[in-house]
C-alpha cells in the first residue's frame, strides 16, 4: 500500500513538472515494456511442470545437450576473442600495411546476416565443398563441433575486435613509452604492460559473445548436425515433438547462465568506463619505437588470413548462386538466379517486418531513455532493466516466449509478433546508444526550454532529439538491417502467410537447395549492403543540413 500511494504521489508530481501527455506517454511505455517484455517470460517460467524438469534432470540427452552447450561456448568464445585480440592490435599496434582495408574486414561482416556464416561454411567445406572435396580431394565432413568452433568463431570475432580496440585505443601508453626508454623489450613490454591493461577489453568481450554464442540459432541449425546445443533444442523439441514444457525448461536453463554473464559484463564494463575515465587518455598508436620485422610480418600475415576466411564466405556466397550443383557441376547457370522469383513474398516480408520492427524500437528507446535519464518519473530502474532484459536472453527463448504468450491469448497475428520480436530483441542496443547520447546533452538546455513554457514533450520533440539525431539514426539503420536477416527468434513465429527470407534459407539449405539457398542469401546480402550504403549518405546530409540550419540560425542572430 505504501509503495502503490508513493507511485502515485510520483504520478501526479510528474503530471505537474511535464503535461498529461507526458504521463500518458509514460503509461504507454510501462505498458509495452511489461507485455512484450516481461509478461513473455514469467509465461515461459509458468509453462513447465515439476515432471518436465525431472525428465530433462533425469535424461542423458540434455545433459549432453547441456554439457555440449557449455564446451562449445567456452571454446567459441575463446578463440573469437583471441582472434579479436590479435586483430585489434595489430590494427592499433601492430605498423602494418594495409589498415584501412583491414580496418573494414570486421565491420562489413559484422552487418553481413548472421546466417552467411554457417551457409558458406558448409559451400567451403562440407562433404562436397570447395576447400575439402575440390581442392584437396577429401571426402570428409567437419558437421559437428569442430565445423560450429569454425562458423562461430569466424562469426563472432569482429565484435571482440570492436571491443579490444576501444580498450587499446584508450590504454595510457606513457607507462610503455616508459619502458622502452629504460630498454625493455616490444615482448616484454607487451607481457608486462600492453596485455595486463587490454584484461578489461577481453574479459569485457568474452562475456559479451559467450552470451552471443550460446544464444546462436542460425550456425548450430546449419553445421552442428548431431551435435545438440539448447538454443537448437528449443526449437526441436516445440516444433517436431510438441514439448513446450520440454522446451521452456530447456530455456530456463540457457538463460540462467546468459543472464549472469550479462550482468557480469554490464558491471565490468561499467568498472572500465570509470577506470578509463579516471586515469586513462586517449592514447597514440606509435608508441615510439618501430615494430620488429619478424612481429609486423606475423601480424600481417594473420590478418591477411583472417580477410581471406572472411572473403572467402562472400566469394562462396556469389559462386553457389551461378553454379548448376555446388560440388558436382561447376557450370555456370542464371537457374538459381531466376528462381528468386519464387521469394518475392518472403523478401517483402522480411524487409517490412524489419522496417516497421526497427522504427517501433527506436521509438521505445527514445522514450525510455528520456524517462529515465531526463525526468523524475516513477519506476525508472524498472524501465532501465526491461529496456535492458532482451540483452541477456537468448532468442530462441524469445520467441519460445512469445509463441507461448500468443498462444495463452489465444492471439494468431503472426505478422504482428514478428514486427514485436524483432522490435523487443534489438532494444537493448537502441537504448544503449541513446542512453548515451541523452545522458551527454546538458540539462541547462531542458530547464531553458522549460522557463520559456514548453512542456517535457516538446523539450524532447525539439531540443532532445534533434541534438540525438545521429544517434537515432544508428539505431535505426542497426536494428534495421540485423531485423532483416534476424531468425532465432522469429522462427516460431512463421507461418504460412507470413513466410520470411532468413527462415527460407534455411530450410532451403536443409533440403540440399544449396545454389536457390546461396543466391537468396546473395541477394538478402545485397539489399542489406545497400541499406546500410543509403543510411550513411542519409547521415551524411543530416549532417550537413544541421550545420546549414546551425549556421543560418547564427547569422539571423
């Protein structure tokens, strides 16, 4: 009772401070942050029985499915971040040729649809794939766990990339200029100084793609053939065995270990920030002393190969879409090509799901960012946690959460969950960037605003997020183009009517369509480029537009 009268004490307060359309804004969020977030998973939580955990306890099955989960999260994750690493200092450190084309390796796979990976892993080599059977004559086949280390750690190394270069970037190489001056060694001072102050960066990284990895949908379906892992299982045990308890209980079980190493990961990262802040500088990349050749040669040579691996996915992507059967007969065919006809249904789909999905959720990370960073709403820190909660949930648990949660509300809309899907599951990234960029907006600006009767709403329509405006624009085009070619999540909302390019790939690819299979995901790669191309030059002219409109204001003045 105590609580409920100060909630509404804060209500009323804010209506006094904004407007009622603040308040009715605030109403609308708390609503849709509680159905499309946490209303979803207390349903997968009510869903299993005391038997269903019993019998997945009790079954060597999924305790092979559990135990197969965890070694190939750790191994993934290990050899992502090493990869990451090594790149990353070698781009900061390392005097290498070529970085601007290097520098670009692991931002054009990062925006590449996450089902590439393991699509041209199995075009490179599976049993009839180029590298294994037509270079070297092998008939082998590497489905399994060796095939998902490979796909995973090729997919998930640029973000320990983008992560370790920041940390290194920002490392005060004063104590290293020190040290070279007293004669110490490039190993040495890498053993003792460089490595010991990059920890952040990789225990940072490593928590934040072992969430990734274990969430993985797309390349554990494609390559990890019997080798089971939960977020595959999910999926399997609703779809081929009618087992939603089997399922839920399988989700809560993955999701426990995700939801620690976010918060870890939030919390380090946080430790960083401050740390950084606190005794950190913006470093240099030349710390004074040249590179020995045997070191700028090593670390040439592997980011030489690392682009090749990254390359050589795209240049499987486009030679699988021309050639008559992949493996068998090389000739060239416009066969495959033409049948992307037949897709037009699912193309449409998935580019307006994606469209309307990313504009829904940079609306709600707009409007949650500015309740809890720019006013004195109430339940601000259970804002701040459900914007933040689909960070650390795998999607295969989303979307088992809200096949549930349609199917309590007896609700069929599939096109209308999908669109909530996409829009819940890339949230937290939204909101994280435009935290960021309210937060660094002075509050003088509001309070101006305010003394000259403008109300919280037109603070926000016309100060806040135009100063934002780039911000918003990188959410948008982020959630936009990973909405496109999105799956986990999405995959137990389909339906006949509501068919998506992602999902057709992939069944495309279970049934041996390998070349229809290659020239979609060609295509879907094409139409994301050009996205993410149209949303750069739109940034662009924003920018210069503002500072057109800056300018004139300055003159008028």
């Amino acid at each position: 009772m105590v609580a409920g009268s100060k909630i509404t004490q804060k209500i009323r307060a804010l209506q006094i401070e904004g407007s009622k359309s603040l308040t009715i804004a605030w109403l609308i969020l708390i609503v849709a942050l509680s159905l499309c977030v946490l209303f979803p998973l207390v349903c997968v939580a009510l869903t299993p029985k005391a038997t269903d955990f019993r019998a997945v306890l009790s079954s060597a099955v999924w305790k092979g499915a559990v135990k197969n989960t965890f070694v190939s999260c750790v191994s993934s994750t290990a050899l992502s971040v090493a990869i990451g690493y090594v790149y990353a200092y070698a781009i900061v450190y390392g005097e290498i040729p070529m970085k601007r084309f290097f520098r670009a390796i692991p931002l054009l796979h990062l925006v590449t649809p996450p089902f590439v990976g393991g699509l041209s892993f199995i075009l490179l080599l599976g049993r009839k794939g180029f590298i294994t059977n037509t270079l070297l004559g092998l008939d082998v086949t590497l489905y399994g766990f060796r095939g998902l280390l490979i796909a995973q750690s090729l997919c998930f190394f640029p973000l320990a990339y983008m992560i370790c270069s920041e940390n290194l970037k920002n490392i005060n190489h004063s104590l290293e200029l020190a040290a070279y001056g007293m004669g110490a060694s490039g190993s040495k001072i890498f053993r003792t100084i460089t490595l010991p102050l990059s920890f952040p960066g990789i225990v940072a990284s490593f928590l934040f793609i072992a969430v990734s990895v274990m969430s993985d949908f797309g390349n554990p379906m494609i390559v990890a053939g019997r080798y089971r892992v939960l977020a595959v299982e999910i999926y399997t045990q609703l779809t081929g065995w009618v087992k939603a308890g089997t399922s839920a209980v399988l989700g809560i079980f993955l999701v426990v270990p995700s939801a620690i190493l976010f918060f870890l990961q939030n919390k380090i990262t946080r430790k960083n920030m401050a740390r950084l802040g606190a005794i950190g500088s913006r470093g240099f990349s030349a710390t004074g002393k040249k590179r020995s050749l045997s070191s700028r040669v090593f670390l040439t040579l592997f980011c030489a190969l690392v682009s090749l691996c990254v390359l050589a996915q795209f240049a499987a992507i486009i030679a699988g879409s021309f050639q008559k059967v992949w493996g068998v007969n090389t000739a060239f065919t416009l066969n495959h090509v033409s049948n992307l006809t037949k897709y037009t249904l699912e193309l449409k789909n998935s580019i307006a799901f994606a469209l309307l999905g990313a504009t829904i959720s940079t609306l709600l990370a707009a409007s949650a960012a500015y309740m809890v960073f720019r006013t004195k709403c109430p339940l601000k820190k259970l804002i701040d946690t459900a914007a933040q909660i689909p960070a650390a949930v795998p999607g295969t648990l989303f979307g088992l959460a809200f096949s549930l949660c349609a199917s309590k509300l007896n609700f069929h809309r599939s096109n209308v969950l999908i669109v909530i899907a996409i829009a819940v599951g890339f949230l937290p990234f939204s909101y994280r960037i435009l935290s960021s960029s309210f937060a660094h907006i002075k509050t003088s600006l509001d309070d101006a605003a305010r003394s000259l009767g403008a109300n919280r709403l037109q603070v926000l329509s016309s100060i806040i997020l135009p100063l934002s405006h780039s911000a918003l624009f990188d959410a948008f085009i982020y959630d936009f183009v990973r909405g496109v070619g999105t799956m986990s999540a999405v995959i137990f909302l389909v339906s006949f009517n509501t068919p998506l390019t992602a999902i057709k790939i992939l069944n495309l690819a279970e049934q041996g369509f390998w070349g229809d299979a290659a020239a979609l995901a060609l295509l879907l790669t094409i139409i994301t480029f050009a996205i993410l191309g149209m949303g750069k030059i739109a940034a662009r002219f924003l920018k210069k537009r503002r500072k057109w409109w800056i300018h004139r204001k300055k003159n008028q003045i």
